[in-house]
C-alpha cells in the first residue's frame, strides 16, 4: 500500500501543478511532498465516549472529533464524528494557502485505516485528492 499511495499522491501533486510556470512549479511540487508526507504510525484508541487517532508527527494535532473550532500552529482545524463512524477533520490555512477535508475510516474487518485528504488551494488546478492506507501494526507491514 505506501508504495502506490506515494505514487498516487506524486502523481496528484504534478497534475494540480502542471499549469504552473516552469519557474515556480519545481518549488511548488517540493513544498508540498514535505507538507504532505504522511505519518509512519497512526494510533487509535476508543475511549468510553470518542475514538482518539494520534499521529507520531508533532505538528499534526491529535483528533478531537467534538465539532469545535481549533486555532493550531498552521491552521484553524475542526474534527467531528460522523454518523456511519467515520472522523472528519477540516482545515484551513488561511489566505492563499488553501483549506481542505481529511477522512480517517477503518476497514470492516478491522486491519486497515484509509486516510482520505482533499486540498483546496488557488494555485492547484483543481482540487487534489489522495489517500494514504494504514495495516494495523503485526499484519505484514504498518503502512
């Protein structure tokens, strides 16, 4: 799975660049692999009342699927639960710098997670969409 989705989002990022000047494509499609790496491991974790997901990475803060607006570092984010299971995330990065939608849904059985993300950004041409897939740690490989 990691080897097809960092494929499949490679290839987004050239395709919602393409249009870009020659001069400013290159940079473009670097800042945004480096934004867009995803995490090695994802927890989750089921309280009594919520389903928690951490990312190992410091400047992704964890979910809080409450519906309430956060102010982070980077953006103003709100997660919430949605009625078949699945956690939403929105974001928006203000300005120019784009707003999006991030979906985190397990599989039926259990072992995978699908990490569902689509940006929004003035510069791209239209939006970009991907997916990242998570193995629950002990079956094969963790991502």
């Amino acid at each position: 799975e990691h080897a097809r989705d960092d494929a499949a989002r490679t290839a987004e990022i050239e395709r919602v660049t393409a249009s870009m000047s020659f001069v400013t494509r290159g940079f473009a499609r670097s800042v945004m692999q480096n934004r867009m790496q995803p995490a090695a491991e994802i927890a989750l974790t089921r309280g009594t009342d919520a389903l928690a997901v951490r990312a190992d990475a410091e400047d992704r803060p964890a979910l809080q699927p409450d519906g309430r607006l956060r102010q982070t570092p980077n953006s103003e984010v709100s997660d919430r639960l949605l009625p078949d299971g699945r956690i939403e995330r929105t974001w928006n990065r203000g300005g120019d710098e784009g707003h999006g939608v991030v979906v985190w849904e397990v599989s039926p059985d259990g072992t995978l997670l699908f990490v569902r993300a689509t940006a929004h950004n003035p510069h791209y041409e239209g939006a970009m969409r991907y997916t990242t897939t998570y193995r629950r740690a002990g079956d094969e490989t963790a991502h």
